[in-house]
C-alpha cells in the first residue's frame, strides 16, 4: 500500500535516538518536521505557523503531529532512515503505519 492509497488520519511521528545514527536523511526529506540538534541526533518538532520556530521535542519518545501535506515526506524519511529509527503511528490507535514496526 502506498501513501496515496491511505485515508487521512491523525499521525504522529517519533524518533527512537537510541537507534539514530544522524545521518540527517529525515531532516533533508522533511525539515519541517526533523531536525538535527547539537548531540548529532534527529529530533521531531510540531509544525508551527510560518515565520515561527518550533521547538525540538527531545524528551524520550516525544511525537509531533505529521501534517497531511508532509505525509509523503515524511513516510520517506521513516523508509530511507539507516537506524530504523522513525516510527509514524496512528493516533487514534497508536497502530505503527511506517517504520521498523509497521505491518
């Protein structure tokens, strides 16, 4: 199944940093929703108005929304990560739709 064939729903995204290797491909993807700190590592953020900064969300297992417009982007990220660590869920059920534990 690939992103188009999906109906829209909330998700959410998060990065596992124990398995991130920083190699920024996410932030490159979608920089919108990743970016990479001062510890080398990918972090999420919330999407924000333009002209705003978003915040880093660097709590362990922190999720930020996945804007609709960015879903491709960010279904990529998850696919092309060499740590295996972006995990993209549903909201509703916390059901993992890309990522290492997607079915």
């Amino acid at each position: 199944m690939t992103v188009q064939d999906k109906a829209p729903e909330d998700l959410e995204v998060w990065i596992d940093q124990d398995l991130c290797t920083g190699d920024g491909i996410c932030a490159q993807y979608a920089p919108e929703v990743f970016e990479l700190d001062i510890d080398g590592l990918a972090y999420v953020k919330p999407p924000v108005p333009a002209g705003e900064e978003a915040d880093l969300l660097t709590a362990p297992g922190a999720a930020a929304p996945v804007p609709l417009p960015l879903l491709r982007d960010v279904a990529a990220s998850a696919k092309e990560c060499p740590g295996d660590c972006i995990h993209v869920r549903r909201v509703s059920d916390g059901a993992e739709v890309y990522g290492p534990d997607a079915e």
